[in-house]
C-alpha cells in the first residue's frame, strides 16, 4: 500500500508537468488551431516569421513569446499558430503550401507580422514588425473580454 500514495504523487506531477507544457504550445496545423479555437472560444494568433534567419523575428520570440507573462495569457487566452519561412530549417511540404497560401491570403510583406483572427476568420488587429514593450504591449492590443 506505500506504493499507491507514490503512484497517486507521480500522477499529480505528471498532469501538472502536462499542464505546464502545453502554456502557450505553438503549432503549424492552421485548420487544426481554428478547430481548437473554436471549441476553447480562443483567438487565433498567427506569427509570420523567418525563425533561423531574421533577428526581429528572434527578438519578438525572445522579448514576448518566451515571457511568463505572454504565456499565461495566451494559454487562457489563444491558439497560437508559426507561420514561419526558415532558410535553413527544413519544413514539411504540406507545411510549405499552407504557410505560401497564408501569405498570400493575408497580404504578408515583412517578418514578424503578428494577426490575430477570431475562429470565423475576423482580424482583430495585425502587428506589423518588431514592437517594444515586451508582452504588455503585444497583449494590450487584444479586445478587453
């Protein structure tokens, strides 16, 4: 029987490391995040980025997107989708087409460019390029719920 108290602490641990994990998990599946998004009653926030080669795009990553704060929110808050054009990371070519066609659908010139869209397809507001003010600035520009 000591060895139930142990099972039921390594459980608790393990759903809580889960939990942890999956803050502000990015993804790739643009369908699937609208799905999600839809079920959580989220906003879907799309990062256009070149992840390996341009430095905005890192220091938007680093400044905002690997903040606490930024984190917490979007887990509570948004489904958060990369759409990213490395030039030396590989990429899927299902992964490949989706991202052009996002490009192309939302008009995208430059990295980063940040849009965030309700699960219907409305734009709630787009950012273009780097911005300072860490994640404050980025979350204010949501609608208040």
């Amino acid at each position: 029987m000591k060895s139930l108290p142990r099972l039921l602490a390594a459980s608790i641990a393990a759903l809580v490391l889960a939990a942890a994990a999956r803050a502000a998990d990015w993804t790739e599946d643009y369908a699937s995040a609208v799905a999600r998004a839809k079920k959580e009653n989220k906003v879907v926030l799309l990062d256009f980025t070149g992840s390996d080669w341009c430095v905005w795009c890192q220091k938007t990553d680093k400044e905002v997107f690997d903040t606490a704060k930024f984190k917490d929110f979007a887990d509570r808050n948004l489904v958060l989708v990369k759409v990213d054009f490395p030039r030396e990371k590989a990429q899927p070519d299902a992964v490949k087409a989706q991202n052009d066609k996002l490009q192309k659908q939302y008009n995208i010139e430059g990295f980063p460019t940040l849009i965030a869209v309700k699960p219907d397809g409305t734009t709630l507001f787009t950012q273009v390029g780097y911005r300072d003010g860490g994640p404050d600035a980025l979350i204010a520009q949501f609608p208040k719920s």
